[in-house]
C-alpha cells in the first residue's frame, strides 16, 4: 500500500510517496495541501540501499550530519544515521541534472523510527529544493505588520524571538516563522514565506507576503540602528543563510537573489534592547525612511 502526502511551501509544491504512514507533526501539516495537484518535486520513501559503485563517486561535500557524492549519473546524500552501525544509513538520490525526483532509501533497520522522525526534512534536501528554484532559506524570524513583512535576522540566541515577540505585543505584528523564513522574488518584488523550520519558537504558518524590511540584529544597552548600502547587504545575509552544499548553478540563483533583494528593499542593523523602546525606535526609523 501506498501513502502520499502533498505539501507547499514558498510556492513550491511536493509530494512525498512511502510506503508505510508517517506520524506528522504539526509544523508539517501546516503546509499539508487540502486539495492534491501535480507537484513540482517527487519524493519516494523506498526500502532498502541503493545500488552504487562508491569507488567511482566524487566528494563535494562532507559534513558533521551528511556526505554529498556524485558519479557520472547521480547525485548521493548519505546520512549517517547511526556512526556505529553503517547498515543504518539513509540515502537520498536524484539524477545530477534533475533536481525534481528524488529516491530516499532506508534500511529495514531504521523504518519504524522513521516513521515517527520528527524532521522528516532534514533528509529531504530542502535548501536544496528552494535553492534550485530561487529561494533562499534565510535564518530569521517573520513578523507581518500591517505594511508587509519585517524579517528579523542573526545567529542563534541573538533575540530573534524576543523581538518579534516584542512586535506582537507592542507594534501589532503577527509572528508567522520564529527561526527560519523563505525569500524569493517574485513579479519583481521580494517575498517572505513561512517554512516548517521554527527553531524553538514552535510557530511555522503557511503564509507569504511581500517584504517590507531585513534588520540584522545585535544586542545592546541602547538602540542604534544603520541603514546598509547596497553593497554590504550581501555578506551578512549570506552568513545567515542556510545550505549544506551548492553546486556553481545554486550559487548563482543565491548571489542574484540577494543581489535583487538589496536592490529592493533596506536592509538595516540594529543593534537593540529586549523592551518595547526598541520597536518604537525601529518603527520611528522606518517611517522616516517612508519603509
């Protein structure tokens, strides 16, 4: 028997095929889509390894979570899901070319936990999937105010959360991701979507719109906010965007994205208390700069 599931995010449509049901978690049917329609990605969940001669295959990547390896036909994402036990890894394959059917192979050992995994993702190659199409996974909580989307960014433990919780309680935002956001352009105009990464916010809404501001946080005793010309918008945002790995053809779609991005919206930092004098002086400086 056969189970399918068909989700959207950031616009991208796909379906996941397995063979046994998957328990999901909240933050995954939040993008369940009520009506099926012919996705633009397919994923197979199949048992078993996936036959490959790995003395032919060439390393582009190897990290702490997973091993990227290519041969003349393919493209291998191997997870290494128990560091004891190689008879549990998981292999994810597409075609190098093709980055619209993708095989995840899982040994018998590892179904059952599997099916109660609680980020099926991570072996999905999303950044991938939003990088082919034009879409950045950048690090950074989504906050919609009533003029569009105020995207708040930085490293992990930066306060992120805490001012999008301050914009809710005093600014009259609604938090739509808590840790990761989807950016893409789209009909000439930048746009922010929520994605089922929430770090430990625990809010993932499917919801886009366009982008009203980026402000790249800081902490501090006061607030103090600067405006970034175009040219050194790119390295902060790249620092906080997120990938395993990137061929030269991501590369590309990444560097003109935040390129077009600078070019359309501002981007700030801001260096910023946790109380409710930083949203009134991030606000007193967007409506100076009519943002």
């Amino acid at each position: 028997m056969k189970y399918q599931y068909d989700f959207s995010v950031a616009g991208i449509s796909f379906r996941w095929i397995t063979g046994m049901p998957l328990e999901l978690e909240e933050r995954y049917r939040a993008f369940l889509l009520e009506e099926p329609r012919t996705p633009e990605i397919l994923y197979e969940v199949l048992t078993g390894r996936p036959s490959r001669d790995r003395r032919g295959e060439r390393e582009l990547y190897a990290g702490e979570f997973c091993r990227i390896t290519e041969d003349g036909q393919y493209r291998y994402r191997t997870f290494p899901y128990s560091k004891v036990h190689k008879e549990r890894e998981v292999t994810l394959v597409r075609r190098r070319e093709c980055a619209d059917q993708y095989r995840l192979y899982l040994p018998k050992e590892v179904q059952e936990d599997f099916k109660r995994a609680k980020n099926w993702s991570f072996y999905m190659a999303f950044e991938e999937m939003f990088y082919t199409r034009g879409r950045i996974l950048l690090h950074a909580a989504y906050v919609e105010t009533e003029e569009g989307a105020v995207l708040f960014s930085g490293p992990s433990g930066i306060g992120k959360s805490t001012q999008a919780q301050l914009w809710e309680q005093y600014g009259g935002g609604v938090t739509m991701n808590g840790d990761r956001a989807v950016l893409y352009e789209k009909e000439g105009r930048i746009f922010a979507a929520g994605s089922p990464y929430a770090g430990s916010s625990g809010v993932y809404r499917n919801y886009q719109s366009p982008v009203r501001a980026i402000v790249i946080l800081s902490q501090g005793e006061r607030n103090q906010i600067q405006k970034l010309k175009e040219s050194r918008c790119i390295l902060p945002l790249m620092r906080e965007s997120t990938f395993a790995y990137m061929d030269e053809k991501m590369k590309k779609k990444q560097a003109e994205l935040l390129f077009s991005a600078a070019e359309k919206i501002p981007v700030y930092t801001f260096q910023c208390r946790k109380d409710a004098s930083a949203v009134e002086d991030l606000r007193r400086r967007f409506r100076q700069d009519g943002v």
